[in-house]
C-alpha cells in the first residue's frame, strides 16, 4: 500500500456523495467529512468531523463545495444542520503541497491564494470536467425543452450558438432526435465545422434571419447575444435556454416582457445526474492527486 493522504471534505452538495462514495473506495486515502452531520458517515466508511477537529498541516488535498466559500468564509453544506465557517487562518496552516479544490474561486479563496501561496483548482475551470459535464448538459437541456416545448423535438428548428464544448454536444445530441439544428458561430472555421458535422452553420451576425423561425433557442455563449432585435423577432411559443454561465447571453428582462419563456439553466448536472456529477469530480480530483505522487 502506498502513502496514506489525508483529505478533508468540507460541504457540498447531492453530488458530493457519489464522490465521497468514489473517493473512500482508495485505500491510500484518508478522508475526514465536515458539514455532514445529517448523514451516517458510517454508510461510505469515513470519519463526519467538526471543523476544528481536522489539524490543516497534515491534510494533503481540501475539498470545498462547488459555490467555494462567501466573504464571511462560509460554505455550502446542504448536509449539515450548522453554518460551517472557515477563518482565514485555517488556510494558513495548510501544507505546501496541499491541493484546494473548488468549483468556481470567489474573492474569498482569491485572497487567500494570495496571502498564503494555496494550491487553489477551480474544477469548473478545467477543461476535462468541462468536457465531461457537457454530456449532462445536453440532456439537462433535453429535459427542459421536452418540459417546456408545446411540439416534438422531432422536426423542431433549434438554434445552438455557440460550439464549443458544451455547443458542440448540445447540437449533437439535438440532430439525433431529429431537430433541424442550426448553429451560430463567430469564426468562419466554425461555420465550415458545423457545416461539416451537418448542421447549418452560420455567423452570429446573421441570427435575426434564423430566430423568425424558430422553436428553440440554447445559448452557450457567457456574453451578451441574444438582445432586443433578435427576441423580437422570436415566435411567441419559442423557447430560450441559457446554458453559459452568469450573466449570461439572453436579455432576459426583456424576454419575460414579450411573454417568452427563458430558462438561465445554471447547474444541470448536478439537477439532473449528481450522481454522474460527483463520479466526474471524483475521477478528476483522484488523477490530479495521484499524480502529484
């Protein structure tokens, strides 16, 4: 048996139990759960510890919550019937070596990078659990067109803008139930891309002449492109599914004023498969410790 690591979970969510479930099953680790008081630690063969009771300088990798940790240094900890907060200090303590892994950084974690020179990984970030989280998406945005859509999907005119990981499967996934899929692009390579995948590519300047027609519109895209011209222009039962991250591409204000439905679908693998969510994370927090052997 190799060296025994020492990893502490601190919150998280649904998600957060398939990869404590994944994690445990490693002998070479160690793993201490904070924030999970609601749960028998004994089902994933682990210790449920406080906060104060995890020595920081024996730790080789901290697992914080996907949201990463607000300005008054608490967590999310859906499991836990206490507010877990983490001073400041408690970074200070951690080893050289030691790995902090988070979903998204906050100006919390920013400056404890920066005061205490952390090995901060925002997972979200990456483009491997990008990558795989893509597949979730799209049948998130499956669901939630199917939830909300007043026809099939079969013969339906999706409009996708956007192609890169996430655009590239949604499209994809879309075509294979038989939607007439058409993908907004900015780069002329793009649309020779999506042209070949056989979809119809076009560039984002041009989405006016394709919303008229429209019954579902998915955005990818983290910037402002979907405005006032282009959502007058939508069919009344068109549909609208943001799948970029905060703020978004869709007006959103001025959908809801022209009465059409818009979904900002902040999350989807974690509402619609934790379980595939958290074996991701897992898989990618397990390589990224071992190879730090």
């Amino acid at each position: 048996m190799g060296e025994i690591k020492q990893i502490a979970v601190i919150g998280g969510d649904a998600r957060y139990l398939e990869l404590i479930k994944k994690l445990a099953c490693q002998e070479t680790l160690k793993i201490n759960l904070v924030g999970y008081d609601q749960l028998d630690p004994g089902y994933f063969g682990v210790s449920a510890v406080d906060l104060n009771q995890v020595e920081p300088s024996q730790l080789d990798a901290v697992i914080l919550p996907i949201t990463g940790v607000n300005v008054n240094g608490e967590i999310s900890a859906v499991f836990s019937n206490q507010v877990v907060t983490i001073p400041e200090d408690w970074f200070s303590r951690l080893p050289n070596h030691c790995f902090v892994f988070t979903g998204i950084s906050t100006p919390y974690l920013d400056k404890v990078v920066k005061c205490h020179n952390i090995k901060l990984i925002p997972l979200m970030e990456r483009d491997d659990v990008a990558i795989y989280n893509a597949i979730p998406t799209a049948e998130g945005a499956i669901m939630l067109a199917i939830q909300h859509m007043k026809i099939t999907l079969h013969d339906a005119n999706v409009i996708v803008l956007g192609l890169g990981r996430v655009g590239l499967t949604v499209a994809d996934k879309f075509a294979k139930l038989g939607a007439e899929v058409a993908v907004g692009v900015r780069k002329a390579s793009d649309i020779a891309r999506a042209s070949t995948l056989g979809f119809t590519g076009f560039h984002l300047d041009q989405l006016t002449a394709y919303t008229e027609k429209c019954d579902l519109l998915i955005n990818t895209i983290p910037v402002l492109v979907v405005d006032k011209n282009e959502i007058n222009t939508l069919k009344t039962d068109a549909l609208l599914i943001d799948l970029a991250s905060k703020p978004g591409g869709i007006d959103f204000e001025y959908a809801n004023q022209r009465g059409l439905t818009s979904i900002h679908a902040l999350g989807l693998p974690a509402r619609v498969a934790p379980k595939t969510a958290g074996e991701i994370l897992a898989k990618v927090i397990d390589q990224l410790i071992n190879d730090s052997k």
